[in-house]
C-alpha cells in the first residue's frame, strides 16, 4: 500500500511509495505546484500536490475521503511518467505527471 495524507487546511495531497524512508530522500524537484521526491538514483519516491483540490480532477471533499492510493512511474528515454490510481468514497480516478529527467 502506497502512503498517502491529505491536510483539507493546506490543500496539500502527499504520496509516497511503500517503505519510504526519511533516508531514501535525496533531493526534491519542483514542477509547477507538483513536487517530485527523489532518491539518489533519481528513482521517484514521492509526490506532494500543492492546491490538489485545484490541479487535480478531484473536489476537497473527494480529496478527504481517499481511501487508497498507487503511485507508479514510467521512464522512457529523456521522459519520466507518474501516475497516480486513486480510491475514494468508493469511486476511482487517477492522474498523471510528465517531466523531462534532463534538469534545466
């Protein structure tokens, strides 16, 4: 099972893979109000969604009652994909995040 906490006050969704620990982290990497944890293998540990209840195809009150959450990521070539499965109130969605692994 994936990690995962929604704060209703700062709007803030925050994924992590399984078994993260506060060792793994290595660096962040910001794209727009998306934050990309990273490992030192650049190995996506993480997501953290700033105002997730206006970037994501989800309300706050659907936001609140996640009930589960898989984070997934896909590297082809310069690329890297994250997709995120989400559950809640017995419904599903998901979104995903496309950025370049070459940093500007």
């Amino acid at each position: 099972m994936t990690d995962f906490n929604y704060d209703s006050a700062t709007d803030i969704l925050t994924v992590d893979r399984e078994g993260r620990s506060p060792e793994d982290y290595d660096r962040s990497r910001p794209i727009g109000e998306y934050v990309i944890d990273l490992n030192s293998k650049d190995e996506v540990i993480g997501l953290e969604v700033l105002n997730a209840s206006q970037n994501l195809p989800f309300t706050k009150s659907e936001l609140e009652n996640i009930e589960d959450v898989s984070l997934d990521s896909m590297e082809r070539g310069e690329a890297t994909t994250i997709s995120v499965n989400v559950t809640y109130s017995g419904n599903k969605g998901k979104f995903s995040l496309g950025y370049g692994t070459a940093e500007a």
